[in-house]
C-alpha cells in the first residue's frame, strides 16, 4: 500500500450517511420549494409519499401522518404547489427528501386553474343548470345563516333583516377559511337540509352562505367540491354571498340565487315590511275602487232594465179587466150554443128514416140481386156446355193417335239424354265415386288426407279403402 493511501482517512458507511445528513440539515435548514406535485401515493399508514418536480429536476418529499390534517391543502398529481419543510437525508437507500410541513397553491395562476378545472367538471354533471335553481320564498318564517359567529357578516345580516322585515335568524357557526373550514360549511349546509319541518328547532325556509371579502386563498373554502355539491343539493333555497361584488365562487353558480355581499343577501331573503304595507294597502284600494265600480255599472244595469219593464199594477188590472169581459161573453155564449145544438138535432132527426121501411128496402134490393145472380150463372153453364160439345167434335181419332205418337217420341228422346247424364251410367263405364266417412264426394286428390278412410262406390256396390298418399291429379270424373 502506497504512503498516499495510508494518509486517506477512512469512514464507515453510517459515518458518511450521517455526515451527508447533517451537511443537508445544518445548510438548508427549513426551505419552500416550489414543483409540480407527481407521484403521489397515501399509505394506509396516514403517511404521503410524493415528488417535486420542475424543468431541472425532481425532489422526493413525505408528509408525515400528523401533518397532514394541517398542510393548508390536499395535494394532488398536476397541482403547483410551494412545499415548506425540511432538507433531510434517507441514509438506508442514500437518498434525500423533503420532510413537507406546509403546501400552498403556487400563485393564484395555479389557484384559478383548478378553479376552471372544478367548474367544467361540476357543470358537465348539470349541477350549475338553470332548471335546477328553486324559487326564494316571499316572506320565509325563518332564515338559516352559515358563516362565522365573529366578524360583520353576521351582524350586517342581522341589521338589516331587523330594518326590512323582521324575522327569526338561525346561525350554524363555521370558520370560513383555512384547515377543515369547507368540511364544516359543508356540514352545516347539509345539516340544515336534515332538520325535520316540525322539530324541536324550526327548519329554515332559505338559507344565505356568506363571509366578508378577502384574497382568492381566503375564499378557496368556498371553492371546494364538498361545499359546492351541498349547496346545490340542498333541499332549501340557498343564497350565497361570499366576498364582495367582484369576488366570484364556486358556491355562486351551485346556489340558487348569488348576492354581491351579505347585506345583498339578506336584502334578497326578506321584503322591505313598509313596501309590503304599502303595496298591500294600494291594493286594498284598487280592490275597493274594482268593488265600486262595479256597483255602479250593475246599479246602472239594473236601472236600465227597471226602466224596460212594463207597468205590472196595468197590466194586472187589465188581465182583469179581460177576465170579466170573458166570464160574461161565456154566460151568454153557453144558452145560445145549446139552442144551437139543438135545432141541429131536430133537423137531423127528421131527415132520419124509418127503420122497418128501411129494412124493407134493402131486402128488396138483396132479392133482386139474387135473381139476377141466377139468370147469369145459368147463362155461362150453356155457354161452356155448347165450347166443350164444339172441341170434341173437331178431335177425331185418328189425329189423336198421332198426337200420342209424336208424343211418346219426345218422351223417349228426353229419357235416353236423362240416361246419359246418369251417375250410374258413368259408374258401369268403370268409374267409381270416392266418399269419405261421412259420406261427402271427393273430387280432388288434395282433399284425401294420407292414412285417411275411403269408400269407393261402384256400379255394383262399395269398397271400404284407406289412402296412402298423393302423387298429383291424374284426370277427373265427368261428374
């Protein structure tokens, strides 16, 4: 071994990690580091295991299990953030990290992108849409506040629904910025929705979400999921009214109405109680001038008809009047009738004849009648007598020999025809007629069903057959 070497000093391995470590420690000390978060991983331990990276390199950094409800935020792959820690070495891999004790958004650029990130996401899932927003109640019984139980907010709010129209207040108490507050405002949103109609503490009829103004890291409460999602499932009409006028947050499009300012807000929740009074008593009027005016036109109307009417007490006196004439026209009307009626009666009687020569008469027209009757039936007997002597005369027998001949001629000419058309002609030519069971006539080989009973009537007798099939039409009988 050469002196050189022997005057190296020589180190173990923990020596040089320890050293390497307290180099780091002693020189950085606490440093904020900015990158973009990659690689991140939760172990079921509670520990975060995560990199920092920007164009020059890459930084391994831990959050340990107990810091991580206090590191101001939730870290994800993609985020920018200012990680603040310390500068440690790992001396089992040789490996150097940063023990994370704080994050921060890098800049409201990174803030306001993850902001515009959220907003796409939650408005393709529809919870900014106009159909869902519910109509504010015109005069709510109670009010819900969410907001914190110290500063202006409250007392603005309280001041002026006092002025306008005053109505009971229920405050949730909540912090409106930093570690845990969107968990709570969430939690208080949801927590009035939950409260039953009829309990022990009334459910609000509107609710208004409000804090003072402030930076964009200040309201980033009101930007988180949780919050935005209650408030857009709340079952009560929510108003939020976070910031001042220009200060727009998520909230703003989950929330069924958005005020400028808490002030705004209450001014939205509760009418002005004068400008109702007022309203109401204007109405009032118009209803009473509606009332009047009607009055007056049916007054009118019914005048009008009064003066159309005829005079009741006249025309009552002249139905009188008409009633008398009539009763004494019908006591003198009824006598002259009667005579009337009875002249014509007398008239009639004596243009009437008597009976017995009226019953002789028509006797007499009966007997001759009858005479004539006689006479001509007597006279149409002779006539037909001297016609039927007449004909036989003309028929001589030898005409009525041919007459019988010519006859039987055609007689036998028609019976031969007959014979030819006969069913039992055409069977002795050596035909035969297909029946089935029931006796109907077959007469196409479609209608016989394969396995079916048959009878074959011949010019002699009948033949019990059974068919086996078809094979096509082959001729048809001629009856």
């Amino acid at each position: 071994m050469s002196e050189i070497a022997l005057n190296i000093p020589e180190y173990t391995v923990a020596e040089i990690s320890g050293a390497v470590k307290r180099t780091l420690e002693t020189a950085f000390g606490r440093v904020r580091v900015r990158g973009e978060v990659t690689e991140l991983k939760r172990y079921a331990s509670g520990h975060i295991y995560f990199s920092l990276k920007d164009g020059g390199g890459k930084l391994a950094a831990v959050a340990w299990k107990g810091v991580v409800p206090r590191l101001g935020m939730v870290p994800e792959n993609g985020v920018e953030v200012i990680a603040t820690g310390r500068i440690t070495a790992y001396g089992d891999r040789s490996t150097y990290q940063l023990i994370v004790e704080r994050l921060d958004y890098a800049g409201e650029g990174a803030l306001l992108a993850r902001i515009e990130l959220l907003r796409r996401k939650l408005a393709d899932e529809g919870l900014f849409d106009e159909a869902r927003k519910r109509l504010l109640p015109l005069l709510p019984r109670v009010i819900g506040v969410v907001t914190s139980a110290q500063g202006a907010v409250i007392q603005d709010i309280r001041t002026t629904i006092a002025r306008r129209f005053p109505r009971p207040i229920l405050l949730w108490p909540v912090p409106v910025q930093g570690e845990g507050a969107a968990e709570r405002i969430a939690a208080a949103i949801a927590g009035f929705a939950h409260l039953p109609p009829d309990g022990p503490v009334p459910r609000p009829d509107v609710l208004i979400v409000a804090r003072g103004g402030g930076g964009l890291e200040d309201l980033m409460a009101f930007n988180d999921e949780a919050v935005v999602r209650a408030a857009a499932a709340s079952p009560i009409p929510l108003i939020a009214a976070v910031g001042h006028e220009t200060d727009i947050t998520l909230i703003d499009y989950g929330a069924d109405r958005r005020a400028p300012t808490p002030t705004a807000a209450a001014e939205l929740a509760v009418p002005v109680r004068t400008e109702l009074l007022a309203g109401l008593a204007q109405l009032a009027a118009r209803f009473a001038g509606a009332l009047h005016r009607l009055a007056q036109e049916r007054r009118l109307r019914l005048e009008r008809a009064a003066r159309a009417l005829p005079d009741l007490p006249g025309l009552l006196g002249l139905a009188r009047q008409r009633l008398d004439d009539r009763t004494e026209r019908l006591a003198l009307a009824l006598p002259a009738l009667i005579a009337a009626r009875r002249a014509s009666l007398g008239r009639a009687a004596g243009r009437l004849l008597d009976p017995a020569a009226a019953i002789a008469a028509g006797r007499a027209r009966l007997q001759l009648a009858e005479a004539r009757l006689r006479a001509g039936l007597s006279h149409l007997v002779a006539a037909r007598h001297g016609a039927s002597r007449e004909v036989g005369a003309r028929l001589s027998p030898a005409l009525l020999a041919a007459s019988l001949r010519e006859a039987r001629a055609r007689l036998e000419g028609m019976g031969a025809r007959l014979e030819g058309l006969s069913p039992e002609a055409v069977l002795a030519r050596g035909y035969a007629l297909v029946l089935d069971p029931s006796g109907r006539v077959l007469t196409r080989a479609r209608d016989v069903k394969p396995a079916s009973l048959l009878q074959l009537r011949f010019a002699d007798g009948t033949v019990r057959a059974k068919a086996e099939g078809s094979s096509g039409p082959q001729g048809s009988l001629p009856f």
